[in-house]
C-alpha cells in the first residue's frame, strides 16, 4: 500500500463480545493499515449468555497480546477442564467431556482402541481414568504453568468482557459511536452498504462492514436479505432463562449441563457468583413452567430477575455477502452446550484478517470465507445434535422425539464408524477432536462392537503395566495441584463486585 492509497474503512456495527472481540484483534493486527470504527448504542442490551469457553480461547487471547491475570480478574473468571454432562444418555447417569488428550495414542490406533482392548481382558477401569483435565476437575484441583500440563479455557463474566476487550481497542485506535442505527444506506449500483444512518442523523461510512448486532442482524438480513438455513428440526431449543447468583459451595473448574424434561440447563462458576441458565424448547414446556424449574434448582440466592432469550438455531446462508461479515448472533446461533459461540466469533475473525480484503474485489476471499465457515458451523452442530439423538431416555415427549430424529447424513456416518469400529475422526475444518467425539459418543451410550486389533500385539499384562503406568503418571500430576479456589486466590484472585 502506497502513502497516497486511502486506507479502508471498517465500520463494526454493534458492541458486545463480537463487537469488542472484532476491534481488539483489529486493532492489535490491522490498525494502521485500516481505520476502525465501532458503533453501539447503550440503550440495547446485549444477550451476555456466552459465559463459558473451550481452549482456543487462550491461542486467540496470545493473538491480542493478552496478560492472563489481568484478564482473569478483569471478567471475574475461573478456569475451565471441560463439561460434566448429567440425566443425558438415562436418568442418573453422568458421563464427562473434558479437555486434552486421554491416554495414549499411536499413529495407527488412538487410545480408545487400547483401552477397549483391555476391557476384553477385564480391566483398564473407566474411560476417564487415562485423563488428568478429568481426574483434576473431578478433585477440584487446578493449576497453570510451565510446569502444568492441563489443557483448560475459562468460565467468564461475558459484560465485563467486552468492557475489558474495549479497553484494549480504544486506546489502540478504535474510534467508538454511540448511538442507535436507523438506517443501513446501500449503493443503488453494486447493493454494497454505503453508510450507516444513527438517530442524531451521523453518517458512517466504510469500505467494510462487521455486522455484530445480534439476532436482529440488522446489516447481513434485515438490508441484504442473505438468507437463513433452520436447524430447529434437529436442534429444537429455542428459548432460554440467564440469571446469576450468589456462590454456593465450591469454585467447581467445570461446567454442569444438566438435562431435563425438555432441555437442559447450566451451572458455570465464577469468581464472586455462578452463572445459571435453563435452555428449552417451548414446543415441550412453556416459559412459566421452565421459569419455575429454574429457580427452583437454584443453590445460591438470584441477584435479579431471570431473564428470558429467544433464539433459532441455524446459520446464515453467507457468513460473507457484498461488503458485510457477519460475527456472533448475527451469523446465527448453535446452542451453548458445547461452549462454541466465542469460538466460532475468533476463529471467524482470524480468517477475516487472514483474508483482509485490501483490493478492490472480494468474491474469491468472501466465497473461501463462506466455504470455511459453512464446514465448521455444520461439523458443530452435529457434535451437539449427537446429545440429542443418542439417549436411551423415554420418559418425556422431548426425549422420545430427539431419539427417533432423522439426522444429517455426516453425523449418521460418523455414529455407524464408531459402533462398527471405535473409529473416531478429526478433519481439517473440524473443531472438536477425536477425544470428544470418543468421549461423547461412549458417554451417550454407544457401545462399539469391535475395534482395531493392533493392541492385541500387546500381551495383556504389557497392556496392563502400560495403562497402570498412565495411572500413576495422572496421580503424580495432580498428588502437588492445589484446589482450584486456592490457585484462584493466589494467581488472579477479582475484586468483590460493587453492591448494586
């Protein structure tokens, strides 16, 4: 780019996490080459239910330059080893998704097939014997370091993350707008979005615009009508309940999903309160029953009112359409249960400026973007569609239908190479390893009914010292890890919040 070349111009319509979370990275990665503007009006809310996270969370964080204590005390936060699933495969049962790796792989059979093949002889003990993120979340210990091997992400304050992530892109050159966006101009040739119209009649203009205005995607469908695939018919939540209460107990480093009759609902624990939601589909239970539900299952006192989202799962047609990316809500919604929604914000952000769109043309970025994000979006839903369909839970209307469901063929296919085989799969554009796969598909009640021989080239009392070796390396592990509530207070331990 020459001195006389106008920089572009980026117009981010909307606040939140998507919003923040696109002038941060802007700002540590495109500022100067590009001016940034972000416009959001105090008067709208935002949905602030996106409180829990997976790993790439801390690569993206590394991406800004972002001090992980500071961060930490900054949003309140907790650490994170993965989600401990209870009442989804039958009533009682719990089974644990959690994070790194379990056991020991080798390039021809990953662990499962050994572990199988132990269980054959009769031994090996459970699946999550071989993992120490579960072993440590289940003792409630955790700790970060050189020294430390956990693969963890965070449970955060979600409010006073985008205030900690605008306080990075402020003061690195993100010009911020308030006010409310009335009208979204177009150029009468190309159909591009010219300008964005507020209430007090300002004018912004840009070269690209970010939409992060929620449900409402007031820039990628309301003005450009890009269209919506529906995924209701599989993933048939629409309607969920937030509130947050006091503490209650133990800084658990895990989330609960807990099902119910016609969803389930959350427990994420923070520093100083616990962030609690109960997600249903209102085909199956009205708002008044599920309200109730909710606050009845509550452990701590609620400090307001809960407060009611209604969402429809599914993607936009195009992540990417003329002059306009949409991040976050706006691109569309998979329920929270696998802790996707900032993801899919970070990875989307990271192909933008990978992709930046410094010329004049953007068909061939923006159809490459759309090609990715596509992918990605549909492995994850069927990940979650994978908690639905595989239960052997009869007892509610909601269940019986989940069971019973038609699937995506790609889910289908990977469900039938697991029962035949224990084969599980990563590909490229997927997002969730061949551990949790292995971990959800086992804990949802899929028995495979063989698998890879290899291990029998083991003798099996080789396969026992090996798998008796795993043990006592994850006991070693975890024998100096202090509680996690400890390691909180001694590493970034918050502030108490303000009295309302």
């Amino acid at each position: 780019m020459t001195a006389d070349t106008p920089r572009k111009r980026v117009v981010i319509a909307g606040g939140g996490t998507a919003g923040w979370l696109a002038a941060a990275a802007f700002a540590k990665h495109l500022i100067p080459l590009v001016d940034v503007t972000l416009v959001e009006s105090d008067e709208i809310g935002t949905v602030g239910v996106g409180e829990s996270t997976i790993p790439t969370v801390r690569s993206f964080h590394d991406f800004l330059g972002i001090d992980e204590r500071e961060f930490l005390r900054a949003t309140q936060a907790s650490f994170k080893l993965g989600i401990r699933f209870e009442d989804w495969a039958k009533l009682g049962d719990r089974y644990f998704h959690a994070f790194g790796s379990v056991g020991r792989s080798v390039f021809v059979a990953d662990f499962q097939h050994f572990w199988l093949e132990a269980r054959r002889h009769g031994f090996g003990g459970d699946y999550g014997d071989y993992s120490l993120e579960l072993q440590a979340a289940t003792a409630g210990k955790f700790a970060t370091g050189p020294d430390s091997p956990l693969a963890y992400a965070y449970h955060l304050d979600a409010t006073a993350y985008a205030r900690f992530l605008r306080g990075l892109a402020e003061p690195a050159g993100v010009k911020r707008v308030e006010g409310r966006i009335e009208q979204v101009e177009q150029d009468p040739l190309s159909g591009d979005i010219r300008a964005l119209v507020l209430a007090s009649g300002a004018r912004i203009e840009g070269d690209l615009f970010v939409d992060c205005t929620g449900f409402r995607a007031l820039l990628i469908e309301q003005t450009l009508e890009t269209g919506f695939d529906d995924w209701s018919h599989w993933l048939a939540m629409d309607s969920a309940f937030a509130v947050q209460t006091e503490s209650a107990g133990p800084i658990v480093p895990y989330t609960r999903a807990i099902a119910h009759t016609a969803g389930w609902r959350w427990r994420i624990p923070l520093q100083h309160r616990v962030g609690n939601g109960f997600v249903f589909s209102s085909e199956f239970m009205s708002p008044d029953e599920a309200r109730a539900q909710l606050l009845d299952a509550l452990d701590g006192a609620p400090l307001f009112d809960p407060r009611l989202l209604r969402f429809k799962t599914g993607a936009r047609r195009r992540m990417w359409n003329r002059n306009c990316v949409a991040l976050g809500l706006a691109g569309g919604f998979i329920e929270p249960l696998e802790s996707t929604s900032i993801h899919l914000i970070m990875i989307a952000l990271l192909r933008l400026i990978r992709n930046f769109p410094f010329g004049e043309g953007s068909e061939a970025l923006a159809a490459r973007f759309n090609e990715q994000s596509r992918r990605e979006w549909e492995h994850v839903r069927d990940f979650i569609i994978l908690h639905y369909k595989a239960t052997a839970r009869d007892d509610s209307a909601f269940w019986r239908r989940s069971g019973a469901m038609a699937i995506p063929d790609s889910l289908a296919e990977r469900i039938a190479l697991f029962r035949e085989g224990a084969l599980a799969y990563q590909d490229q554009d997927d997002l969730f390893r061949i551990d949790s796969w292995v971990e959800v598909l086992m804990g949802q009640g899929i028995a495979p009914k063989s698998h890879h021989h290899l291990p029998r080239m083991l003798p099996p009392e080789e396969l026992r010292k090996a798998l008796g070796d795993l043990k006592q390396g994850i006991a070693h592990g975890l024998a100096g890890m202090p509680s996690h509530a400890d390691f909180i207070r001694s590493y970034a331990a918050a502030p108490l919040p303000e009295a309302a």
